[in-house]
C-alpha cells in the first residue's frame, strides 16, 4: 500500500493549478458559534502548504447531517469564517457547492487564495448509494479544477465512507494524501503491523455492537483487553452476573461468550471490572454507590440501579495494565464523564495514559473530547485520532475505500 502525499504534490508543483482539498471541517456548533474550533486548527497546515506554494484551493468538506439539501443550519460559514481569523492567506465561501456561486468564485481566485464550496452534504449525490449518481456529481466538483487539477484527501474522518468527495473524486484527479490522513495510516499501521508487547486495548462507550466488532479483530493481536464503558455490562452478563437496569445487549451475550472462549486459546486476555459505580437513576445528580460487580442488584437501588462508570479497584487495575503496556490504543469512555460524579473512570484511564512510557493513541470522538473536558493536554498523548469511526474500521481489518482509492 503506497498513496503519493501531499509533499510529492507540492514537489511537482501546485502554483496556478486549482487544488480540492477534502478537509474536515465538521465542527460542533451553538447556532453558529464554533464551539470547538480543533478540527479547523487540525486542517489548516495542509491548506496552508498549499496555499504557500501558491495552489488555488478548493476545501470540500461536510458538517453535520443535512437532507441533501441546503440548509442554513449546516452551513459552513461560520467554519469558514474561524478558518479565516486563523489563515494568513484570503479565505472565502461559496454560497453553493458546485454550482454558479461556486464556478465564479473559483474563477475568480489569485494564486494562494482559498475557497471553500459550502456543505458537500447539500447535495444528496455526495452519499447517494449509486455510482453513477455519485460520479456526476464528482464530475461538477472536479470540473472546478480546470484541466490540470489535483485532489488531496486530510478528512481523515470520512475515509470509511463512499462518498463522492471522498472516493469518487480520487478515481478523477491525481490524488494524495493530506498529513492528517498520513500520520493516521502511519499510526494505524504501527498498531496493526507489529505493536511493542504488551499491547493493551482499553475499550468502553456506549455503541457496543460497534466495538464488539473491533474486539473480534482484537483476539490475538491484543495481549490484553481492557472492558470499561457500557459494553462490560454485556460481559458481566456474558459470565452469568444480573446488571439490573445498566446498558445491556442481550442479544450480544452469545457473541461476548464466544469471544471469552477464543481469547483464552488465542493468548489475549480480558479484564472486566470488578467493581462498579451503580446510581439510583440516569442523571448527573442521581445517588450513586460503589458495588462488587458481581453484586450490582444488591444496591440499595435493587434491579432499578444503573452502572454509570468503573469503580475505583478495576481503575486502578486498568491504570496498572496501562503503565506496563508498551503501546495502548484507547477507545470509548469508560463511564458517563459528562457527569462529574461518574468521570473517575474515565480520568484514571487518561491519566495513566500520560504517565505510561508506552506508546498512546486516542480514538473515538467522545473519548478525545473525554481527555479534553477533563483537563488534559492533546501533547500528553502519542497520538489522538481525528476520526473515531474510521479508525475503529481500519483496526477492524476492513478495506476503507477512501484510502484504497488513493493507493497505487
Ligand atoms: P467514542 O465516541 O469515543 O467512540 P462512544 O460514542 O462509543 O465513544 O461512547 C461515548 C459515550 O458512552 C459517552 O457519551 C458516555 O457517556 C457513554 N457511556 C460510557 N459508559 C456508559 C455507561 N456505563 N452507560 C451508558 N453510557 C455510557
Ligand atoms: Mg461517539
């Protein structure tokens, strides 16, 4: 697998030539103030390279999940509007995506200009399922690029999607890839290739049929597994233990089991809790105690009781695994850190990821806000990835088209 980056582009030259960049620009919103603007930040270095070395580019990207129409709610431009009070180089939007606004503003760029083209989601092609569909929209975006275009791809977020800017496009232009997604492919790689031993995994969250599909890939690769988060429910459940009202997949419990068999031939080791946070109700002020996790429905809250986080004997056995790893990857929260009073879990985890020498990646959306909310530093960790799904994909083993589409 060998995709040309963004510096070989740059190496042929860029001045003059029109660039689309499909950037990830999908940033949380409070109406239209940038709540957290990392993802503007994470994308300007490539935008700037290019515009640098004198490219006119095009950024495409999508934000949030509009019906394939406009809609002003998902507009780009206060991204736009942050990435331009941070560039050194003239930003502006298009009110349109491919169509009159689009083609005269791209006309109208100067070398080292940027134009970004409003939410590619505004056209239902941009996900539509049929290729041909896709492909006539790719069409209108690369005809923005004139005869003598490139693409380069830095969402890395959306590599696991089919998606006319992320696939379709890549099969039209000469493509490459952006820093971010090469720094993530290079991580990945090393997580996959041959991680230092031991290999820890710290898994929790709440989408557990999601991560369950990751553990499958995990059993022998990983030397242990970590289960924090809603899915130990379904492994307490998988070894016979009541869970009273916390999150639970019983239709998973026959997948859970099967995994517990495979692993212990395969020489990967599970860790489950073993004790437990169990409040009185879902809610950030709910009475809450700390029980064995054997013991969950004899809280005093009874089969009515909810797990909302790891207790302090299985944190600080996670924290032990973690200071002896070598390379841990980390995904999903281990309790409901939204809640004060259910975030020790959560932080003990991130903690012992700054304290270890191992070498610490970062996965998931909520995991990496997780780590932020609690007052970490992005510095303090090996690497946090930009893309929770796509990473969870890619460390799955399953082909994701917006990379196999950039390999030659
Ligand atoms: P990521 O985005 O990092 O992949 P997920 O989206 O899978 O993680 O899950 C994040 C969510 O999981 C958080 O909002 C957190 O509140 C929730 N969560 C963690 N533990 C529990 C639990 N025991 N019960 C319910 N929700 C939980
Ligand atoms: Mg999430």
């Amino acid at each position: 697998m060998t995709s040309h980056t963004l510096n070989e582009l740059i190496a042929e030259g860029v001045r003059g030539r029109y660039i689309l960049v499909r950037s990830d620009l999908n940033v949380p919103l409070d109406g239209s103030t940038v709540t957290d603007d990392g993802r503007i930040k994470a994308s300007l270095p490539v935008i700037s390279k290019l515009s640098d070395a004198g490219a006119r580019v095009l950024v495409t990207a999508h934000l949030g999940r509009p019906k394939g129409n406009p809609d002003p709610k998902y507009s780009l431009k206060p991204a736009a509007d942050r990435l331009a009070e941070l560039a050194p180089f003239k930003v502006s939007l298009a009110e349109d995506t491919v169509g009159e606004s689009a083609k005269s503003q791209a006309a109208a760029l100067a070398d080292g200009d940027v134009l970004v083209l409003e939410n590619v989601r505004f056209d239902a092609r941009e996900t539509s399922k049929d290729q041909a569909e896709r492909g006539a929209f790719a069409d209108e975006l690369v005809a923005l690029t004139g005869s003598n275009g490139a693409y380069v791809d830095d969402a890395f977020g959306a590599v696991h999607r089919k998606h006319a800017s992320v696939y379709d496009v890549a099969n039209r232009l000469p493509s490459y890839q952006g820093d971010l997604v090469h720094t993530e492919v290079e991580v990945l790689q090393k997580l996959t290739k041959e991680p230092q031993r031991p290999y820890v995994v710290v898994l929790g969250g709440s989408k557990v049929s999601d991560k369950l599909a990751v553990i499958n890939n995990l059993i022998g690769k990983a030397d242990t597994i970590l289960v924090g988060g809603g899915m130990l429910f379904t492994f307490l459940a998988a070894a016979g233990h009541k869970v009273a009202s916390s999150l639970l997949e019983e239709d998973q419990i026959t997948v859970v089991q099967e995994y517990l068999k495979r692993a212990a031939d395969a020489g990967t080791q599970f860790v489950i809790p073993t004790d437990v946070v169990v409040a009185s109700r879902f809610a950030a002020d709910a009475d809450h105690q700390t029980v064995s996790a054997d013991a969950i429905e004899e809280s005093s809250f009874g089969t009515s009781g909810i797990g909302l986080d790891i207790g302090p004997d299985s944190a600080a056995t996670f924290a032990g695994h973690i200071k002896a790893a070598k390379t841990v990857f980390w995904n999903g929260p281990m309790g409901v850190f939204e809640f004060p009073a259910f975030a020790a879990g959560t932080r003990a985890v991130a903690q012992a990821l700054t304290e270890t020498e191992a070498f610490t990646v970062v996965g998931g959306g909520d995991s990496a806000a997780a780590v932020r909310t609690l007052g970490f530093d992005d510095g303090q960790f090996g690497h946090i990835s930009t893309g929770g799904g796509a990473s969870l994909e890619y460390l799955e083993g399953k082909e994701l088209p917006g990379l196999s589409v950039l390999d030659r």
